[in-house]
C-alpha cells in the first residue's frame, strides 16, 4: 500500500534551511519539501554575506573559543567547533563534485587567520594557547610569532605605525578561509528548486500555526504580494527563521518552548573604500575582546571575498535595536515578551548590567569614537577611507533558569516539541560555519529511530564520508578529510 508522503514545511531560506532542505531531500526522496520565506529574495537575511562577516569559523583566530583560567588554556571548545567546520566543508564538497552546486565565482575562499594580541598577560595567554592548540592533528599547522618584521610581513597594515613599547603577539593559520554563505545557501536552493516535490515560496511570510488533532500542523501563511492569506498542512515543520523564530516557536505554542526570550543585538562595520588600502591586507586578523563586552564583539580586521572582489572590513560595532530581523519591525522585541518569559527576561537583564552598559556605550559612539578603535588595530588608517554598514541581527538566547531566574546565552539551541513534529533553531553563534553540525543535530531530534537505520547511516556517509566517526579523535581521518576538501573546494590547503 502507497503511504502518503510525508509534508515538510521549512520556514526561512538561510544557509540553516537550505542545508536541512538538502539533508532531508536526500534522506527522505519522497517527502513534500516546501520553503516558505517572507522576504522576496532567498536568503537575503543574516545569512546574506553584507549581513554577516563570512568568517569560516573553525576556531583558528577566535580567542574566545579558548578560555583561559588560572594559567591554563581550555581549547574543548575550539575542537569541537573546529570539527564542525571540517563537517560542514566536507558536505559542501559533496554537493560541488555532484554538481549540485555550481558558482562561476568561489563561494569559499583562502584568507588566512590570525590572532594579534599585546600586553603581557595577553602575551602569554597566546603562546599557552598555541602550545596548547598545535598538539591537536586539526590546529597543528598553526605558526606562532613575536618578531615585528615577520608579522610585517603578514600584515604590514597592523604593524606600519605601531608604538612598540609593550610585547606583542601573533599566531596564524594559512587554511583558514572567507565563506560567502549567501551565496551557498542561493545555490542550494536553486537546486532543491529543480528537484521534484520541492517548492520555493518567496514573499510568504508564515503568521501562525495550529496543532490539529490528527497530530498535524495548520500553518497560516500570507502571500505579502497578493495580500491573500493560506492554510497550509504539515506533518514536519521547522523554523529557521533567523531573528524571526522566537515569534514563531511562542505561535507554536509548544511546552517546550515556555520561558524562552531574546535580546537582539545589531552590528555594524567600518568598509575600507580604498582599493590601495584593501589590496594591502590579506588576512582576517582577530584580537581580544574588551572586558566586560559579549564575544560576538571581538575587533577584527577582516579581508572578504564578496562575488569575486576583495574588501576590507573592521568591526563589529554592536548596537541594539528591537528589530529581531534587519528588514524586521521595531515592535519585534516588546510583542515577543508574553507572562512565560517575562521574568527569565527581567531576570537575565539584572544579571547582565556589564553587557547593558557596554551597549549603551556603543550606541552613543561618534564616527571618530569608532575610527578610534580602528586605529588600534590600523595606526596609519585615515578617517576618509572608511564607511560605517549596517550588518544583520542576532538574537540572543534568554532560558529560564531555576536558580539564577533567567540567564543569556551566546549560542544556538534547538527547540523540539516533544513528539518530534516541530523544530525550532534559536541563537546565532557560531553560526553558519557550524549550520551542517547544527541541522544534523536537528535531524538526530526530530527523527531519532530512523536516523539509527543502516539506510540513513549509509546515505548520511555519502554526503559527509567521516559521518559516526569523530575527526578529532582519528588523526589519519582528520588529515585526510581535510586534504580531500581543500582539493574539491580548490582551497590552497598549505602553509605559504
Ligand atoms: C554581524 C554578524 C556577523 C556574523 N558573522 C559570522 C561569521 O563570520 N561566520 C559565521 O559562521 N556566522 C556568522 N554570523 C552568524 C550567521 O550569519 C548566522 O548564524 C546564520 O546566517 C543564520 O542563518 P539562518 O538560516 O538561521 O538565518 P537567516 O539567514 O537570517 O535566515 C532566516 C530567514 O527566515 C526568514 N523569515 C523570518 N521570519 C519569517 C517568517 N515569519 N516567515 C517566513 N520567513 C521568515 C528571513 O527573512 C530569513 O531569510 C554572523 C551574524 C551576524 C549578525
């Protein structure tokens, strides 16, 4: 007897979505897949690459992804994260060398990563961490220095102009890269479009949803262009809205996602408009963040690789804003506070006066506030070579927490009801580098028998050939997942 396909309704079109729509379509052939996306364009959101700062995260540069205590650097975090990006390349792989996806320009690129660092203690932390991270197979290209001429010689536009009257610092990793997530998330949906029992449906933006008693989701869903509104049935759903998934998971009205809020936390960069300038820095150079500060507003600066031209960028300067979308409503973030979270709300913000008065800081700053921070990292930088852009939203987790009433978190977190119907991606770090990692974590709740099957197992391998095995405990493994990568995705892959 022919059983009914299964209808799965994946709300957003960012790298999150496509890459759950590309999983899903190819664990389960026959399902329904339907996208649903307000905006008129795919992907024009946080994962756009003028939203977001296109780092490949893989924990090379980022210092906060090792915490330092007592003398003693934790790099647990930085291999796990560092695992992911290797899991996530190895899928984009697979989709390049089946032709799935297809650019006339890279979507991923060389740019090496570095972190620079000065001060004594600073000084010191670097080299513990690096002893620490280079024994690892997955950090062990990693390149440690202290001489001015050579780090010069890397980055002459952080070093020309130094006042070098304290230790300074520097470690650098040549695989690291630049990912127009964009632009992959783009060419995955044009391909899910081809694909039979697939549909795309811009300009939709998704208003409600209603369990039936069959188990079933209604979903409400307005056409914004001919203004009519729907009612659509799915036996799966998941949110990947972005900033836009609290509103939805509190529509959804699951036990699950009771006491969950979010603060938004907007970003902005300065852009170098001097070609001479951006033509002399090639790197994505990361420091410290300033006390008291959130880590997603570690200084960076940063060469990009937008649709085939080089820019320059330092930042972010993070803001706030109640939208919880950059094309959202000012009335995102008070419609979101409803009696479930309104304490864990209150609660996370008495806790977090450090981060309030860093944003306030930030909001006030003058153009010559922030040029100012940039001349810390750029001595030489003139004020009329850089422009200020606005980049995406994130929206921070606040959880209910029995002790301390509610906390904020930096991460993402995967919200599922409990009979596996619907699935919800909160957070926003580390983010798209981690989205493969982070969907089969969707995919391991929302289908935890099949997922145990010899024929999910099988076709999970295909895409991503370490899948069940772990990277960062098998070194051949490691290396040579990396290797094959570095050559389907034409990444230079060696030390320069
Ligand atoms: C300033 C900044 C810098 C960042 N830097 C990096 C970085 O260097 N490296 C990295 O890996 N990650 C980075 N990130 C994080 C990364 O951008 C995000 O984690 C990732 O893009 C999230 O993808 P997504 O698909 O969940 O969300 P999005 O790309 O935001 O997509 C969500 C989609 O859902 C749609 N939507 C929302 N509400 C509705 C609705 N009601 N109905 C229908 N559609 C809806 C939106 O229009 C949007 O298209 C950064 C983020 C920011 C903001």
């Amino acid at each position: 007897m022919n059983k009914t396909p299964r209808n799965i309704v994946l709300i957003g079109t960012g790298i999150m979505c496509a890459t759950l729509g590309i999983l899903l379509r190819k664990l389960i052939p026959s399902a329904n897949i339907s996208f649903y996306e307000r905006l008129d364009k795919v992907s024009a959101e946080s994962s756009d690459a003028w939203n977001n700062a296109g780092t490949g995260h893989s924990a090379f540069c980022e210092l906060n992804y090792t915490s330092y205590d007592d003398g003693k650097v934790d790099i647990s975090k930085a291999l796990e994260i560092a695992n992911s990006f290797e899991i996530s390349k190895q899928l984009w792989a697979y989709l390049k060398e089946q032709g799935c996806i297809s650019f006339d320009i890279p979507f991923i690129n060389d740019i090496p990563h570095m972190s620079f660092v000065w001060g004594d203690d600073n000084v010191d932390f670097l080299k513990k961490r690096y002893l620490a991270m280079r024994c690892a197979p997955i950090f062990q290209d990693m390149i440690y220095s202290t001489d001015r001429n050579q780090i010069k010689d890397w980055v002459p536009l952080i070093m020309e102009g130094r006042v070098l009257d304290t230790p300074f610092a520097a470690t650098k990793m040549d695989i690291g890269t630049d990912v127009n997530f964009g632009m992959l998330a783009r060419g995955m949906i044009a391909y899910l479009e081809k694909c039979e029992n697939v549909a795309v449906h811009l300009g939709h933006n998704v208003t409600d949803f209603t369990k039936q008693a069959d188990g079933r989701w209604k979903i409400d869903i307005k056409d914004l262009a001919t203004e009519e509104e729907k009612e659509v049935i799915a036996d799966t759903v998941f949110i990947g809205a972005g900033g836009g998934t609290l509103p939805l998971l509190e529509k959804s009205e699951i036990e699950e996602a009771q006491g969950y809020g979010g603060f938004p936390v907007s970003g902005h960069f300065l852009r170098c408009t001097n070609e001479n300038v951006v033509k002399r820095h090639n790197a994505k150079v990361y420091g410290k963040a300033a006390v008291g500060s959130p880590p997603m507003s570690v200084p960076h600066l940063d060469t990009r690789m937008i649709e085939g031209q080089q820019s320059l960028f330092f930042g972010p300067y993070a803001g706030f804003s109640t939208k919880f979308l950059k094309n959202g409503s000012y009335m995102d973030l008070p419609l979101s506070i409803e009696m479930h979270n309104i304490w864990p709300i209150l609660a996370a913000g008495m806790r977090n006066v450090d981060l309030t008065k860093y944003l306030i800081k930030q909001v006030v700053q003058s153009s010559e506030d922030r040029f100012k921070e940039l001349l810390v990292y750029y001595p030489n930088a003139k004020i009329d070579d850089w422009e200020l852009t606005t980049a995406g939203q994130r929206v921070q987790i606040i959880k209910e927490d029995k002790d301390q009433g509610g906390v904020l978190q930096f991460g993402t977190e995967i919200v599922c009801a409990a009979d596996k119907s619907l699935a919800a991606l909160l957070g926003a770090s580390p983010g798209a580098s981690t989205s493969v990692s982070i969907m089969l974590e969707v995919i391991h709740k929302m289908f935890p028998d099949e997922i145990k099957s010899k024929k999910w197992r099988q076709t999970l391998q295909t895409m991503i050939p370490s899948y069940g095995a772990s990277l960062l405990e098998n070194c051949e493994l490691c290396l040579a997942t990396r290797e094959r990568t570095t050559a389907i995705l034409n990444l230079a892959g060696t030390q320069k």
